[in-house]
C-alpha cells in the first residue's frame, strides 16, 4: 500500500471485511528515505506512519514491515483458524 486516496471509505470497508476476513498490509515509506522515494515515484505522500498503524489496528487490519513477513504472515493464517486478541473481531 503506497497511499489511501478516502481514508474513510478505505477504513470502513476494512472494518467491515477484517470481521470474516484478515487483511494483511505492507505499507511503503515507513521512513524518512522511503517516504520521499515514494514520493518521487508515484507523485503522492505516503502519511504519518504512526497515523496509519493506529488507524489499521482500530479497524483490524494485520500490518506487516517487509515482503518476507507478508509471506509468513499469510503462511500463518493458512494454517491457524481464526485469530484472537490481534484485532480481528
């Protein structure tokens, strides 16, 4: 996830998918250096990183640092049933 054009539209449908369904995130320009990168390449602002983790935890949404830890992060929900206690309600 580079960006959310309607931060509000985008968090109600995730509240709403994340009760059946987790949504695992990878979001880009968590620093500085990439911040401004993703900026350069695709013309728009990534947000305040601290405002988009607390805006993904309310509404359920898995957020994950890397590539890798999307890949394991899927790997275990393939083989767990539904989670508790990690925001998913």
């Amino acid at each position: 996830m580079e960006s959310v054009g309607d931060a509000r539209s985008f968090l109600s449908a995730a509240r709403e998918v994340s009760l059946n369904k987790p949504i695992v995130v990878v979001k880009a320009g968590r620093t500085a250096a990439a911040a401004k990168a993703a900026a350069s390449h695709t013309g728009s602002l990534t947000g305040s990183d601290e405002v988009i983790d607390a805006a993904m935890q309310r509404v359920g949404v898995l957020r994950v640092k890397t590539i890798a830890e999307l890949f394991d992060m899927v790997a275990a929900l393939e083989c767990s049933g539904r989670l508790r206690g990690l925001g998913l309600r």
